[in-house]
C-alpha cells in the first residue's frame, strides 16, 4: 500500500489522527511530520516521525518520492487567533504550505485532505445553517487563507485531476493535545480548568454561539471522506460539518451537572470575540450527509460527560466526580 503521510502531525487533530489512521491501515503504511521536533510528552502514536516544514517544498517532495506516500493530510497551519497575531507568516504557512503539498500531490499522483474552517466564512455569510454554498468574505488573514485554500484545492481537482478532499471544520474539543491558538479555544480550557479549580474565565461573551465538535467525531469526517466513492461526491473543498452549536454559558451549565460548584465569569478578548462574532452560529451539513454519509456521535451531553472522565484520568483528580 502507499503510504500515508500527516503533515503539522504533532498538533490538536495530528496527534489523534495518527492513532486512527495506524489503526486503520497500519502502523508501518503512516509518516507523522511537523515542523518541530518531537517530545516526550506529545501524545502521538509511535509511527515514523519526520521533521518537515510545509514551506520547504524540495523536503516536501524529498519524504513523498523517498517513502512512496499516496495519500496527504495536510494539517500544518496557523489557527484564527495566532495567524492574526502573525498575519504574513500565516499567510505562508497556510497558503505556500498548502501550494506546495498540491504542486507535489499532482506530480506524484497523491490524494489530499486539507481542512477548511467555519473561519471561511465572515459577516456577510447567513448566520444560522450556513449553506453549503453561499457568500464568503471572512475579515482574518486565517479566513481569507480558508476560502484561498478552499478554491486552490478544486482547482488541482478540476485543472490536474488531483484527488483533493476538505471539511470545515468548527471548533474542535479534546483531551489529548491543547488546541494551538484559535478562537474556539476557550470550549478545551473551560474543561480543564473546570477540573482544576472549578472555575473558569472566558475570553468570549455569553451568547457567542459556534459550531463545536468531539474530536472521535472530527476524525471519523476525515477517514470517512477520503474513503467516500467519488462519484458520490458533488462538492470537495470544502463540506460543512457540524456535531452542535453552543455558546460558553451552555457548557458552563452542562459541566455544572457534573460539577456543581463550577463557576464561570467572563474577561472578553476584543480580538478572539471580533472574530466569533464574524462566523456562524450554526452550519448546514446537509450536503456531507448527502453525498458522504457525515453523521456525528457525539451531542454536548456524550461529549462533555466523555472530556470529564478522561480529563480527570489524565490530570489526576481522582475525586470530583464521585457523586455521579
Ligand atoms: P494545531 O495548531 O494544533 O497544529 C498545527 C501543527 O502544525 C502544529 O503541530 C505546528 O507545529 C505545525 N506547523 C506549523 N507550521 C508548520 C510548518 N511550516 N510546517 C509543518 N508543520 C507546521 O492545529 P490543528 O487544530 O491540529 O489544526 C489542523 C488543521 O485543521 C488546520 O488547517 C486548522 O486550520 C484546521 N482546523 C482546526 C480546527 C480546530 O478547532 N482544531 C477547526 C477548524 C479547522
Ligand atoms: N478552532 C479553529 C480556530 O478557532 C476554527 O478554525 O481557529
């Protein structure tokens, strides 16, 4: 088999998506990248590690002629909140990056998924189900490299016949590795520190609505899509999905139902919450339910009682949840 090669592997979803895919198609047939070394505490599988930064294409071409690689998860970007903070290198990470996978991905025939963001779209989108299709004009360098990337992916599709894939992907909650710099961070860390200390400041206002989804979830849309028949496939880069649309309250008071004397206040950060308030409330995924069979597991109930078991194992808090 060819093989499968994670580019930005040591990040949020990287470090999940190599287990799965080890899983999967076996631990020999996966190359995990990034453009930092990795540690001893990085919870990554123990398959192949290779250091490769996105902007070096002759080191992206060198790792996919040498080990035969068939198939690209290009993850390695900057997040909403760090791209913002660093505009132009953003720009070249997520968009040089994301040229040079697809440039190497047509000369050697490999397929690619790259994921896209609720972060493609921007205020002048509908709020509430997103279409699939509609107006996008995102206000954030993070944004404008989606929608680049988005239309750069169906044109190595349409132009070269490259197997390109995407979702966009809302925020994203696990356990396992810290997310890396975005505006829906705060849905991780209130978890966290909801074990910690049983109190959490918020960096977004109440009623700030967004699409969040487990990871399981995440990842499962990811395998699921490269895996779909082609001919089912309408659109490409990239598909809504969504597993819940929730607002810091919400969690607030679901984690209250597992730890009573949570507290949550709020600290706004004017950047983070300029930028929620620019994206959707709610996605349509009707057309990933259509054309590849998306369905999510996990609502907010599953996936918050799920982070609070695991969480505790992993911090060591071995008492906060015995009453349930
Ligand atoms: P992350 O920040 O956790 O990980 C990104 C990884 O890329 C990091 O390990 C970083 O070291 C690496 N990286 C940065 N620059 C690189 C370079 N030049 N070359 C190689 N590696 C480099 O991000 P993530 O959450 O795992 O996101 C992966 C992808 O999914 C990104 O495209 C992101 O936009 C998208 N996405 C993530 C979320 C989410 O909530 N996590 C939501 C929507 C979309
Ligand atoms: N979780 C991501 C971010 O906030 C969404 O793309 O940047």
């Amino acid at each position: 088999m060819n093989k499968i090669l994670i580019t930005g592997a040591l990040g949020q979803i990287g470090t999940e998506l190599a287990s799965a895919l080890c899983e999967r198609y076996g631990q020999e047939n996966v190359i995990a990248s990034d453009v930092r070394p990795k540690k001893e505490t990085d919870e990554i599988v123990d398959c192949l590690f290779i250091p490769l930064d996105v902007t070096n294409p002759k080191g992206v071409a060198e790792i996919v002629q040498k080990h035969n690689v068939g198939t690209i998860y290009h993850l390695a970007a900057l997040l909403s909140a760090v791209a913002e903070t660093k505009p132009q290198i953003a720009w070249n990470v997520n968009m040089n990056g994301l040229y040079y996978i697809l440039e190497v991905a047509r000369e050697f025939h490999c397929s690619v998924f790259t994921p896209s963001s609720i972060g493609a779209f921007g205020i002048s989108a509908p709020h509430d189900r997103t279409p699939q299709e509609t107006i996008q004009r995102p206000s954030t360098m993070y944004g404008v490299t989606k929608v680049a990337g988005e239309l750069l992916c169906d044109y190595y599709f349409k132009r070269f016949g490259v197997d390109t894939r995407g979702v966009r992907y809302p925020g994203l909650i696990s356990y396992k590795t810290l997310p890396g710099g975005g505006t829906t961070d705060y849905a991780v860390e209130i978890f966290y520190e909801a074990i910690r200390s049983q109190k959490y400041t918020c960096f977004l206002k109440e009623g700030t609505y967004l699409d969040m989804m487990y990871m399981p979830d995440a990842i499962d849309a990811a395998i699921r899509l490269m895996e779909a028949n082609p001919d089912r496939l309408k659109h490409r880069n990239a598909f809504n999905v969504t597993s819940m649309s929730i607002a810091p309250e919400v969690i607030s008071a679901e984690i209250r139902k597992h730890i009573p004397e949570f507290e949550m206040n709020y600290r706004i950060d004017p950047i983070r919450q300029a930028i929620a308030d620019s994206w959707p409330n709610s996605l349509d995924d009707s057309a990933a339910r259509e054309e590849w069979g998306w369905k999510p597991t996990f609502k907010l109930p599953e996936m918050a009682a799920d982070m609070l078991e695991k969480l505790s194992k992993k911090l060591n808090v071995n008492n906060l949840l015995d009453h349930e």
